[in-house]
C-alpha cells in the first residue's frame, strides 16, 4: 500500500512539474520577424511564481509568473536589423531558445473566409511558388475558435514563422503572399507576415465578450447557453432537442476568433493590420454540405436554412454594432492607440439579398475611416468568387494592399485610390469630387462605367448614364 502511495505521489508530482515546464507563445518561432521601433511583448509559461529572464539583442528583462503560470516581458524597442539573432528565455535550470531572429516591420494580414484562399489552390499559385525567392517572413495562423479567452494559440492553429520558400508560400493566402514579396522589393528591413485565416466568423467573433455584450446580450447569452448545453449533453430548449455540433463553430458565436487569436496576441507589435472582415457570405451551411456531398440529406438541408436564415437575420442586422468598435478593441489588445488599420471592402455579388448587404458594409467601413484616424479602405475589385463573398482577383487585391501599406506604413505616395470629398446634386445630375491629389489621372477601366447605377434613399439601384473627367475647381478636386 505504502509503495503504491509513493509511486502514485511521483507520478503527481512528475504532472505537476510537466504541467508547468517553461514555454514560450506559440508566436514566437524560429525565423521569427520582432516589429522595429516598438516595444515587444513576449510571453509563455512557467511554473506559478517563478522568475522568467528574456535576452535579446543586449537586452535583458525579468517578469514573474502569475498563480496560473502566465508570465509576460517586455522588451523595448528595437533597431530594425536583419542579423539573425537567439532570442532566449530562462526560468531557473530551464532554458528555451528561439533561433534566427530578425527585427523588421510586421502586418497581420486577416480574411474572413469560407474557401480556399491559399496560393496552391491553381496552377497560376503553384507557379509563383516556385518562384519564391525567400525575401521575407511568414506565420500562417488559421482560426481554431475558442468559447474562453486563450493564453497561447492552439497548437493545430500554425506551425509558426517561416522564411517563405516554396512549401511556405503554397501556405499563404495568395494575397498576403504577392504582398509579402513586393513589399520586400519596396523596403530595405526584414518584412514578416502573419497571415491570418479567419474563417467564416462574423465580427461579433472577433470582439472581446464584455464588448458584444453591450451590443448583443440576448445573443450571446443564447449563444452559451447552447454550448453549455452541449458540453453537457442535456436537452436544450422547448423542444429539448441534442445538440450534436459545437456552438463555438458557429459564424456568431461571440468572441471565438477574439479568444482563439487576438488575446493569445495581445501586446505584439505590428507595422500595421490589413483586415477583410464584413463580407460574411451567410449561405456557408449550404456550401459545406456541398463540399461533403450531402446535398440531398433532407435533415441536414433543414438544419442549413434554419442557420442561415438566422445567419442573415441576426447577423446581418448586428454588423454595425460589432465593426464599428472592432479598431479600437484591437489596438488596445495590440497596446497601440493609433495602430493603422485597413478594411478590405467586400466585392458586388450576383445574389440580391448578400449584395445589398455588401454595399451597406462599404459604407459602414467608409464612415468608420472618415471618423477615426488612421485607418484605410482597400478596394480589391468589384468582381467575386462565385459562392464565397470573395474578391476574383487576389493579384489586384495585393497591389492595392501594398499601395495602402507604402502610403500609409511608409509615406510613399497615396495610401488609397481617389478619397471622397464631396457631391453636388442638382434635378437628376450628380457630380461627385474627390479630395485633391488623390484621383490624379483617374481612367475608367473597359466598360467600367456601362453598368454604373446609383440609388436614392428607398436604396434600389437603377442603371445610370456617367461620364468621368478631369476638370479643376476651387479646391482642385477631380469632378466624375
């Protein structure tokens, strides 16, 4: 009996120190870029207590392990340099080492998706892979949603940071891959990506839970009841019925990519965000069975319009109480208040209802730039994906990221393409104006004008003659 005691005693006390070895964020990798100029947050675990001690780059800095093992350092900001450097990190006897550091700029490149976005999904991709010269950095995260806020990421979410060759690029949304590459081109320090898969979360899943409360309360409260239902295995509801697929997979459920990516982040340091994030294509359920070749499972079809019906319902009608507080909420998790920020506007669409939806979100995405600072609009092109809500041409989107990136990040030109300033109506003819310098040599593309529609305040769009100009007035505005 005695001996039992002492071997099941060991073997508690082996799990206990197991438990809390020391670790270092699932962020910090090898061949990891540190943004340049800014102070950096690095942070793992320990055991409760314990002093933790970071080097780096000539500097050291302690912290202490709070009751649950979390600890966080700090280091202050550093020179852009693209010496490969250790990064270490010591508590006691234990030591972890992160290799082949560099410090440069860092932009966190999110879409919100349903599809395959990567740059081997076509023979286009897969070529320009092959071309990858390794001139920069990339981390792919994709989105494991999380009904409570994390401490790290979830280890299936990355395999962490990678100098981009071949493999690593067939990786990234082909996007974020053109704009890690020219952006190389454009720049003298070492670029990193984080090229954030968000899945087909809506904004109300990238909002802390205290802030979609505010907005959504019943929501959310039904939201958790449900999941709790189904942590249980008890009925729920009147109709006390199983629920047999995680809530937290959920579009809505509130604060999942929030819990899964942004807390696991906060304190990083980013050159800048580049976000796409209000296109939320609501029929995803149908094209999930789609996928898995069930279209014709009657239960499963019911249960994908019963979710879709409330996807477009609630969802749609809680966008501009979830995106309009989103900048904020992300710079103060991210510990900087004037963090640039860019929206990606969502494309046209060929489906009614998604398509009024996508035009009410480029204006909300509009006034939420034309009130706050720093922060942009990118338009990646009115043609989509059919079935996905996203833009056809990753290519173009690329180019006018980066043409954001070097306006904004760097001072290199305009930020965007021409930035409203102001619209004359008179009986049945509009002119609108831009702000001065920014529609510079303005063309209408082939046949970009043919299909030109307008709407008065009923919002029903009717096809519309337009002519485009080049005429200066008093304040030097381009007229359209």
């Amino acid at each position: 009996m005695r001996l039992s005691r002492l071997i099941l005693l060991g073997v508690l006390l082996s799990s206990v120190a197991y438990g809390q070895a020391l670790t270092i964020g699932g962020y910090y990798s090898d061949n990891m870029v540190l943004q340049r100029d800014k102070a950096n947050v690095i942070r793992g675990s320990a055991m409760p207590g314990a002093e933790v001690k970071v080097s780096f780059a000539g500097q050291g800095k302690t912290g202490k392990a709070d009751a649950a093992g979390v600890w966080a350092v700090t280091l202050d900001p550093l020179a852009a340099s693209g010496k490969e450097m250790e990064l270490s990190v010591t508590s006691g006897s234990d030591t972890v080492v992160v290799k082949n550091v560099v410090v440069g700029d860092v932009i966190l490149f999110g879409r919100q998706t349903s599809i395959d976005l990567s740059l081997g999904r076509d023979d286009e991709g897969r070529k320009a892979a092959s071309g990858a010269n390794q001139g920069f950095r990339s981390m792919v995260i994709h989105t494991v949603p999380a009904a409570e806020p994390r401490s790290d990421l979830d280890g299936k979410s990355t395999t962490g940071w990678r100098v981009v060759g071949k493999d690593q690029a067939l990786t990234m949304t082909a996007a974020a891959f053109h704009l890690g590459s020219d952006l190389a081109k454009e720049t003298d320090v070492p670029v990193g990506i984080v090229d954030l898969n968000m899945g087909w979360h809506f904004p109300i899943a990238w909002l802390p839970r205290e802030a979609t409360l505010a907005a959504a309360k019943t929501r959310v409260q039904q939201m958790e009841a449900e999941r709790a239902a189904y942590v249980s295995g008890e009925p729920y509801g009147k109709k006390k019925e199983i629920i047999k697929v995680d809530p937290v997979e959920h579009p809505l459920y509130p604060a999942a990519g929030y819990n899964a990516v942004i807390h696991p982040l906060k304190g990083i340091a980013f050159k800048g965000v580049i976000i796409q994030l209000g296109n939320d294509y609501p029929y995803v359920y149908y094209e999930k069975l789609k996928a898995e070749g069930k279209m014709t499972d009657r239960g499963l079809l019911n249960h994908a319009y019963v979710e879709t019906y409330d996807i477009r319902k609630e969802g749609f009608r809680m966008e501009p109480a979830m995106l309009n507080p989103l900048p904020g909420e992300w710079r103060t998790a991210f510990g900087d208040a004037a963090l640039p920020l860019a929206f990606i506007h969502p494309p046209a669409s060929d489906l009614s209802t998604y398509a009024a939806h996508n035009r009410e979100m480029r204006e909300l995405q509009r006034k939420i730039a034309e009130r706050e600072e720093a922060i942009g609009i990118i338009l990646p092109g009115m043609e989509s994906i059919p079935f996905s809500g996203q833009p056809k041409d990753e290519s173009l989107l690329a180019e006018r990221s980066l043409k954001w990136a070097l306006g904004t990040l760097y001072g290199k030109g305009v930020a965007t393409g021409p930035l409203y300033a102001r619209m004359d109506a008179e009986g049945t003819k509009a002119t609108v104006y831009f702000k001065e310098g920014t529609a510079t040599g303005l063309k209408a593309g082939k046949d970009a004008l043919a299909t030109f529609e307008v709407a008065d305040v009923d919002a029903r769009y009717v096809p519309r003659t337009c002519q485009s100009r080049d005429r200066r007035r008093d304040d030097q505005a381009v007229e359209r």
